[in-house]
C-alpha cells in the first residue's frame, strides 16, 4: 500500500500546484491515501475555509502547525472540518483535534497525528514525545498504519522522534522548513522517516517569498513586507510503502514535480 504526503503548501500558487498534480501522482504511484500539509495555503500565513475546498478533493487529510491560527477566523472554521488536524499537543481548549483514524479508501483504517516540535518554535505547545506516547495508547490496536506530521525547526528534535517512535508508528514524516532534506530511509524497526517533506511553493525564493525582500531583511535588518510568489511552483512530496497488515514501512521517496502554470 501507497501513501502520499505533501509538503508545506504555500500560497494561492501551492493551492494549484495541489490541484493540478496531486491526482496525476497519486495514479502514478497508486496511492489512495493523501496527506497535506496546509497551514501556508492562506496567503502564506495560516488557512481558511476558502484554502481548504480548493483542495479537498484531493487531500484526505490536512495538517497544520505553528501558522494554524494566522488567520483569525479560523477558531470558528477548523470545527466545520473532519480532515482538518492542528498539532496534539497545543492546549486541549483550543478548537479543533491533533489526531484522528480515518477511513482508508482502499480498505481499513489509518491514523494521522500532528505533533509540533518546542525547539526555536514561536507557540507554546506541551512536550510532542509525551503527547505520542499518550495518543499511541489511545489508538485501537486494530489500527496499524499511523502517520506522524512533526511540524518542528530542530533536525536534531525531528530525527529524534523518528527514534522515539520507530517500530510503533508507519512514518514519521517532518515539515516546517519548506526545504526537502535527502535522509529518507527505513529506520531499523520499520519506521519510514524524513526530516523535512519540503514545500508546495516557488522554486525562486526563500521558503515561499520573495527573494529581494527576504534577502534586504538578512542584510540590512529592517523590516520589510515578506510577498508570496505565485509562480514558478515546485511541489514536494514524499510517498511511503508499507504492509496494511503490520503497519511496517518498507520504501520512502522523495517527490519533487514542477507545476505547469
């Protein structure tokens, strides 16, 4: 069994770039099940209603991070949603669920957990390596597949859930970066893992941005007004193999596609 995951979707240009070569690698690569990371998609900063049914017949479930409240109205929209994740281990009075089981397409289950890294990150948020501990034992043993997002800044933190949760969790795939890193591997108990998936934005810039403006900032230190290039879209993915009846991850490839617009 196949599964996709893209990586940080960033801008109006990444909502496209989705739409228009999600479905084209999912029949490439069989794979049924796609997840998503969105918490870009609005602007560059957050997500909304709108963001998310321009690509929800193409991700079956969407993740999130430390931008997922950048847009204010998204408190009130994110219940609306049953595919929509924010990180498990922000505040349990915050709208909203970090982990679910979903229905896979192709028969039985799979489960999808968001977790936020604490290293250099902006939000408060409990310890992810406890939070996974607390929710790995609430998930149905019948459930083998699980797929971690760990939206985190620290490589070290990253590999080291990877470790944490090797054996007991399909993949554990990072994102935040928004630059794909060249470690995918199996881990030895059978955990596909990788640092960072990458980004769903341009190619020409730094993480999404505009290059001049970002480049100033670096340079000169003041501030400046960091725009979302639309065009140019690279879209990073990775796809993970496994055995649905073991949950154990046997291949993890990295995917990179330029969009045609």
């Amino acid at each position: 069994m196949n599964l996709l995951f893209v990586g940080d979707v960033v801008g109006r240009g990444g909502r496209r770039a989705v739409k228009e070569l999600v479905p084209e690698l999912r029949r490439e690569f069989d794979c049924p099940f796609c997840v998503v990371n969105g918490e870009n998609m609005a602007s560059g900063a957050g997500l909304n209603t709108k963001c998310i049914n321009e690509i929800i017949d193409e991700a079956n479930v969407i993740t999130t991070g430390d931008h997922v409240w950048d847009q204010k109205t998204f408190e009130r929209e994110i219940t609306q949603f049953s595919n929509v994740l924010r990180p498990a281990n922000f505040s349990i009075a915050q709208p909203g669920c970090g982990w679910k089981v979903f229905r896979h397409p192709a028969g039985g289950e799979i489960a999808v957990i968001n977790l936020q890294g604490k290293i250099f990150m902006r939000e408060s948020a409990y310890c992810p390596f406890e939070t996974a501990e607390n929710v790995l034992a609430e998930i149905p043993p019948a459930v083998k597949c699980i797929l971690v997002d760990f939206h985190a800044e620290a490589t070290s933190e990253k590999i080291a859930m990877g470790y944490f949760l090797d054996g007991r969790v399909t993949a554990v795939v990072g994102t935040h970066s928004h630059v794909q890193t060249a470690d995918a591997k199996i881990l030895p108990q059978g955990t596909a893992y990788i640092t960072d998936a990458g980004m769903t934005g341009a190619e020409r810039s730094v993480l999404g941005r505009d290059l001049k403006a970002v480049v100033a900032k670096f340079r000169y230190g003041l501030p400046r007004l960091f725009s979302v290039v639309e065009e140019g879209i690279r879209l990073d993915a990775v796809i993970v193999s496994y055995d649905p009846a073991t949950g154990r991850a046997s291949d993890i490839r990295n995917i990179s596609r330029m969009a045609s617009f």
